[in-house]
C-alpha cells in the first residue's frame, strides 16, 4: 500500500495508521496465532504468581501446558464432553450472529437461553409422565423457542418503533429472566432449598452415547444458518440493515419488520439451546444453567467474524481453554475461577491481535511493512 | 431507632456501591465507550485493596495511613484494569462489548482466585473499623456508613460539577457525542478517552472496595460482588448519564434491593417466600422503563452519548 504522509513533510509523528485494503488468509491466520502463543506465555507468568505448586517446583511448568491438551482431549469421556459443550456454545453463538449481522447487540443471550431451558422444564414438570414421551419432547421444544422468542422480541420491538438501546435493554433482560427463574423455583420447590432435583421424564434419546444427537442437531443448525445468512433474501437483508439502515431504506427493504423478524429468530435458536440444555444434559433448572455461556457466546460470535463455519473454530478454542484451566485447577490444586483468568487473558491478545490485521503501521523513515505491529 | 430510618440507612449505604459503580462507568460513557468491564474492574478494585490490607492489616502503622494505602491499592489495579480496557479499544480500536466483557471475565476470575489466598483476620477484622470511623461503634446500620461512604457522595457530586460546569467536561462530552468534530477543534481525543477510563475505573474500583470491606464486612461478600457491577451499569441509564443523580438512583436501588429481606421484618405486611425473587427483580425492571421512557421522549439530554459503543478512526469517513 501506498503510504499517505506526503503532505506531513515538516513534522512528521514516530508512527501512522492507515486501514489495510486487504491482507491474505495465510499473514492474517500467522498474526493470530501469535497472540494465542504471546497469550499462552503470559498465561504462564501468571500462573507462576498464582499457583504455589508452581512457585515451589517450576519444573511442572511443562503440566501446566499438557493439562489443555489433557483436560479436553485426555480421555474419551473428556473429549465426548469437550464436543458437547463446544456444540451448545456454539448453538447459542450461530443464535447471536443473525443479530450481530444487523449490528443489532443483542447482549441477552444469557437470558433468552435461560427462559428456553425455563419453558421446556417448565412443560416437563407438569407435564412429564402425564403424556407420551415424544409428544413431551416436541410441546418442550416448542415452549423453549416460545420462550427464547418472546425474550429476544421485546427489545426488538422498542428498537424497531422508538430506536431503544438495544445493547443495554437485551443486558437487563437477563437479570429479569434470572429472577423470574428464581420466582419459580420458590414455586416449585416449597421446601425452601430452591433445588429442583432432577425430572424424570423428557430425555433427549441418545443416540450410541448421551453426547452425540446434541452434536449433530448443532451441526446441521451451523451448515442450515450459514445458508440462511449467505443464500437467501433474508440473509441479504440482515446484511444491508447492517451495512447502513439509509441504504436499506432507500432500495426498499422495511428496516423495523428486518429486525423484529432476525431477533425472533436470535431468540427462538437461543431458546433452542436452552432445550439442549433442559432435555438434553441437565433436565433441571437453576438461575446458572445458562452459566455464562449467553456472554461467553457474544465473544465466540465475534471472534468468528460472524461467520457460522469460523464459529466452530472459535467455541472449540473457548472450551479447550475452559476445559484445559479446570484441568489445572484439579491438578495444580488453585480455586476454580482459574479458567475464567485464562480464557481472559487469551481473549484479551486475539482481541488485540484483529488490530493488527485491520491496520497497518507505518514507521517514520522506513517504508511501510506490513505485520510488523504484530510483535507488541 | 426507628424501624423505616434504619432500613433508609441501609439503602444508603449499600448504594453507596452503586454510586461508585455508575459514576466510574458514567465517565467513561461520556467518553464514548460502554465499558462492559465494570463488574471485573470492580472486583478487581476490591481485590487490590484487600490485597494491600492482607499485607498491613496487622502491622503497627497509624490507621489514618492504613486507610489511605488499601484505598490506593484499590485504585491501583483498577486503573490497571481501565488501562488494558483503553489500550484495546482506543488504541487498537477493538470491539468495546467484546473487550468489555474478555475484562469481566478475567476481572471476576482473578478476584476470585486472589481473594481466596487471602486470610480475612487480616483484611478485614482489624481494617473494617477503620474504615467506618466514625461511627464505628454504633450497634445500628448507622455503623456501615465510613468513609468511603462520605467519598462516595462527595465524588459523584464532584463528577456531576466537572462534566457540566467545566471546560474539561464539555470537551470530554464532546469526545463523546462526535469525536471527529472534537479533533478537529483540537481536542486531544484519545488523551480524553484514556483519561476517562481510566479515571472511571479507579472510582468504580472503590465501590468494590467499599462493598467487602464496608458494607459487608464479611468473608463471603467478593461472591455476590460482580451482580452488583451489572446493576450499576443499569444505574447509569436510571440516572440519565447524570452522577449527581446517581446517589438518588443508588438509593432506590438499594432499597429495591433490600426491601425483599427486609419486609419480612414488617409485622403488617405479608409476603411470601416466592414474591422475593420478584422483588430483586424490580431494579432491573425499571431499569428498563426507564430506558424505554427516555427514548420515547427522545429529548437529546436523557439519551446515551450519540457515539457511545463505536470507535474512533481519524482517517476512516
């Protein structure tokens, strides 16, 4: 690229920025995976200041990386259930990403997950056992996209009439739903431990072991939305409304009936994780069953470029990592908030890493190199 | 004392975290970033101080000093935080709701994992009285109000009188509604926004702080600390980007907060355990009509700042 100083001959600044016009596949995917490593390091100085076990024998530094490999791929049971958890958190992702893709921050997974798992345990507790097991799955599965549907709308439909804060308005929303699952477990369980034990009816049949249907119904879900947003009208749509709300308006396309249709969209497949969760692992319910995944699934969207194929990538690193730091938790005996520091800090350099893919650096003196921010 | 006062005392004093809280988030909105970190930060906040006091808590220094170093060990790894949360999304322009919550995540994770090798004989026990001077001794909720309550108040009326009666705060607003116009005027935006978070980090940092080693004053208190954190982003927007109506926000809050323990203390009203959860649930649902009331009136001094959440690129049109 060209470089734009030419007029700053007088004074010129130790450094410029000029956006990339493009960047090759291949130098963008090295600069990644640098920061990942970059992180990986600085993960373990941290570690060295945290763990005592470190502290006292350094020599187990080597553990201290084996155990990601360990903790998601270690045995056959770890690696079924790294699978599965990468494929809810993925659900909930590729369920953000229609709004994402309209620019509309829909920051309520969280919540719209929680009343999905809320609906379907709701029709399993009073329904469960009182009718034919199938026809229990399929009203569950209804009543979690019901659900999901109506908490992603709300918000959708103050965006789309008087332009509420999406972003802000989607945030409490989750806390609304996460009271409103504590107001029915006081109902449900008048004991006062608020505990539902677990339900006996609406199981997900398992299909050769407990994790694998969970897996597929995610992967077609990912092949089926990445069709959706690329391939159709709809897709196209969401694109312009995200691309710039005027244009849309211009070539005709009704901004507001675009958002209030992707976001019952969003919130139906959020709720649709929900009754992954509901009838597939959990079959109870507490205010945690969404356990920071609707937040977790913001960055995994993000990260993926809001690309649903790149989202299987991106939910697979997020769990080796919380999968792996749980494992160093057990093995290095720390407390338990350890994967969130470690999924924090790797976060913090490939969030830092997508900077020096979008821009481009230009030294004073010399000719402009691209990559050369990459070592920060 | 009486019944009522006392549990308007408490509201108080447990919105004295939120008034830390919103005010520190309130800067750095008025700077154009929504810093989702705010949980984090302040759990980190709380950490850092608890970590100086762990250091000193039993040693022979005047208290006076004692109070003053575990203020500035909060204070420390808050700004530290605010600086990581600026130099992602200010200098390398990242995504503010991602960055934001990569900070939450970590911010709650670490507080977690420092404040459990903390011995809260230390800490706490011995730092919590000097921290409520003066009213340390009194057996009523009257106890909880220290001096970091006082500051609480003193800060946000402080910010309120910076953002809009000063220079350096019509150009932090400006930063905030339209930084390509504030450059171009000469105002040094990234120097502001930097400023503004990491200043607004620092006070929300406090409210951490405040909340384990005041107003709770227990071994327990750093679980239930990152809940609050959301809730005074949600203040901000029940304050209308105002700090100096967050101390009456706060208040509100706290008491819907507490009235659900509270009530039950009331022998002429009758609530049962499952109207609780409905209760807690009441800030965030007026949070809401707040939100959406203030948009329908749509008067341009009640809504967020106009480029609040987007990043600044001075060559990008």
């Amino acid at each position: 690229m060209a470089s734009v100083k030419r007029h700053a001959e007088a004074r010129e600044p130790l450094m410029h920025l000029s956006k990339r016009a493009s960047i090759s596949p291949v130098r963008s995917w090295i600069i990644r995976i640098c920061a990942v490593l970059l992180g990986f390091l600085l993960c373990g100085l941290i570690a060295f200041l945290l763990i005592e076990k470190l502290q006292q024998n350094p020599g187990r530094i080597g553990d201290f990386y084996y155990a990601f490999i360990k903790g998601a791929f270690g045995t056959s049971r770890k690696f079924w259930k790294f699978l599965r958890s990468t494929a809810v958190l993925l659900c909930i992702a590729l369920a953000l990403t229609p709004a994402f893709r309209m620019r509309f921050w829909n920051t309520g997974g969280e919540g719209q997950t929680l009343v999905g798992v809320l609906g379907a345990i709701a029709v399993d507790f009073y329904l469960g056992g009182k009718i034919p097991e199938g026809l229990l799955l399929v009203l569950m599965l209804l009543a979690a996209l019901c659900c999901g549907a109506v908490w992603g709308v709300i918000p959708a439909l103050f965006k789309a009439k008087w332009n509420t804060n999406e972003t802000l308005f989607t945030l409490m929303m989750n806390y609304v739903a996460t009271y409103l699952v504590a107001y029915f477990l006081v109902v449900w369980v008048p004991s006062g431990s608020s505990s539902l034990s677990k339900l006996q009816h609406g199981k997900l049949p398992t299909l050769g072991n407990d994790y694998l249907l969970i897996i597929l119904i995610v992967l077609a879900l990912t092949i089926g939305l990445h069709i959706y947003l690329n391939y159709t009208k709809h897709g196209y749509e969401i694109s312009v409304v995200g691309e710039s709300i005027r244009t849309a308006q211009y070539v005709g396309i009704k901004v507001g009936k675009v958002v209030i249709r992707t976001m019952i969209l969003s919130g139906m497949l959020c709720g649709l994780a929900g009754y992954l969760i509901a009838a597939g692992m959990d079959q109870t319910i507490t205010t945690e069953s969404a356990g920071g995944q609707g937040f977790t699934a913001i960055m995994v969207s993000w990260l993926g470029k809001f690309n649903p194929l790149a989202m299987i990538l991106t939910s697979a690193l997020i769990q080796v990592l919380n999968q792996g730091a749980a494992q160093i938790s057990q093995d290095f005996d720390v407390s338990g908030a350890m994967p969130s520091v470690i999924v924090g800090i790797i976060l913090f350099f490939i969030i830092g890493s997508e900077f020096f893919i979008n821009y481009q650096i230009h030294f004073r003196g010399h000719s402009a190199k691209a990559g050369k921010g990459a070592l920060k | 004392m009486n019944i009522w006062l006392n549990f308007l005392i408490d509201s108080m004093a447990f919105g004295a975290t939120f008034i830390y809280g919103s005010t520190g988030e309130i800067l750095t909105e008025k700077a154009g970033h929504l810093n989702l970190g705010i949980p984090g930060i302040m759990c980190m906040g709380g950490a850092g101080g608890c970590l100086v006091l762990n250091a000193i808590g039993r040693s022979s220094l005047p208290p006076f000093l004692i109070v003053i170093l575990g203020i500035l060990g909060s204070l420390a790894l808050a700004m530290l935080c605010g600086m990581i949360y600026s130099f992602l999304t200010v200098t390398l322009r990242a995504n503010q709701n991602v960055t934001g919550l990569a900070l939450t995540t970590f911010g709650v994770g670490l507080m977690k994992v420092i404040m459990s090798k903390l011995d809260a004989t230390v800490y706490l026990v011995g730092p919590k009285q000097m921290y409520r001077w003066p009213f340390a001794n009194r057996q009523d909720s009257l106890q909880a109000m220290g001096i970091l309550f006082f500051a609480a108040v003193i800060i946000a009326v402080l910010a309120g009188w910076i953002l809009f009666r000063t220079k350096t705060g019509l150009h932090l607003r400006a930063v905030g509604e339209n930084p390509a116009t504030a450059d171009a005027v000469g105002i040094n935006v990234t120097k502001y926004k930097y400023a503004a978070t990491c200043i607004g980090s620092g006070i929300a940092g406090l409210g951490g702080f405040y909340y384990i080693i005041d107003y709770m004053a227990s071994q327990e208190a750093y679980l239930s600390l990152e809940a609050f954190g959301w809730l005074s982003i949600a203040l901000v927007i029940f304050a209308l980007w105002r700090p100096p109506l967050t101390i009456i926000g706060s208040v509100v809050f706290g008491f819907l907060f507490s009235v659900s323990s509270f009530i039950t203390n009331v022998p002429w009203i009758n609530v049962t355990m499952a109207m609780k959860p409905i209760l807690k649930m009441l800030p965030y649902v007026v949070t809401i009509l707040v939100l959406i009331v203030s948009s329908i009136r749509n008067k341009r001094e009640n809504q967020p700042p106009a480029s609040l959440g987007l990043s600044y690129f001075r060559e990008e049109r």
